[in-house]
C-alpha cells in the first residue's frame, strides 16, 4: 500500500516560497512607510509656510519660533501641532525660510524627501536665499517662505 504525502523536498520548496513572498512584502511596507511619512513632513511643511504668512500679515513681523508668545501663536493657528522640529530663519521684511529637523527620520524617508524636492520646492540647506538648490541629503531640509 502506498503512502500519500509531500517528500520533504516539496515542503522544503513551498516554505522557500512562502519566505521569499514574506520578505519582498515586507521591503514593500518599509518603501510606503518612508513615502507616507515624506508627505507628512511636507504636508507639514506647506502648513507651516501658511501659518508664517498669516502670521506676517497679521502681526507685521515674522513670528519667532523660540518666542513664547510667538510659538504659542503658531500652535494655536496650526492647531496644537508641533514645532519643535522647525526653524524659522528671517531678515527683516527680505526673506524668510522654514528648516526642518530631520535628525528622528530615517535614510528612507531622507531618500524619498530627495527624489520628491525638485517638484515640491524643499531645498538645500542654506540655499533658500541665493541659489535655492533642491534637497539632496542631510540632517535637515529647507522651504523658502519668502
């Protein structure tokens, strides 16, 4: 009478498979993670760049992120979200640039920021006046306001 049943092999195979299929999932999640939070950061970003222009119009003068008045001002405009992880660079009436900390994001992220800055505006570090360079890579990433 003859046994019916996988060899070893076929089942050596099948788990092969089913571990491959797991891992290219898992690369896939990690790619949409780094894009959804890349467009959080520049959702951010262009809600931040709306509230110092109201602000400006408001008050006549850009706010200062590390004035309490000020920073509780943007708070409350932005509804309570956070602004740790901004600088606001200003001169005067002349310009105005956001900076974002990227320092807590991932090289993933970083990348996807990189391959979305020549169609979103974000910028080069220290580039926002002058030759306004698309955001390559670093610790931070620059919006200009003004």
């Amino acid at each position: 009478m003859k046994k019916r049943g996988f060899t070893l092999v076929e089942l050596l195979i099948v788990i092969i498979i089913i571990g491959t299929l797991a891992s290219a999932m898992l690369l896939l999640m990690g790619t949409a993670e780094d894009k959804a939070e890349a467009t959080s950061i520049l959702s951010d970003m262009r809600s931040m760049k709306s509230v110092m222009v109201i602000f400006k119009l408001d008050k006549g003068h850009w706010p200062d992120l590390n004035d309490t008045a000020d920073a509780a001002e943007v708070k409350k405009m932005l509804g309570g979200a956070k602004t740790d992880e901004f600088t606001l660079v200003s001169s005067g009436d002349l310009y105005a640039y956001l900076t974002f900390d990227l320092t807590a994001h991932s090289s993933g992220v970083r990348k996807k920021l990189r391959l979305m800055a020549p169609s979103t505006g974000l910028l080069k570090v220290g580039t926002a006046v002058g030759t306004a360079a698309p955001y390559e890579d670093g610790d931070s990433v620059e919006m200009k306001v003004r």
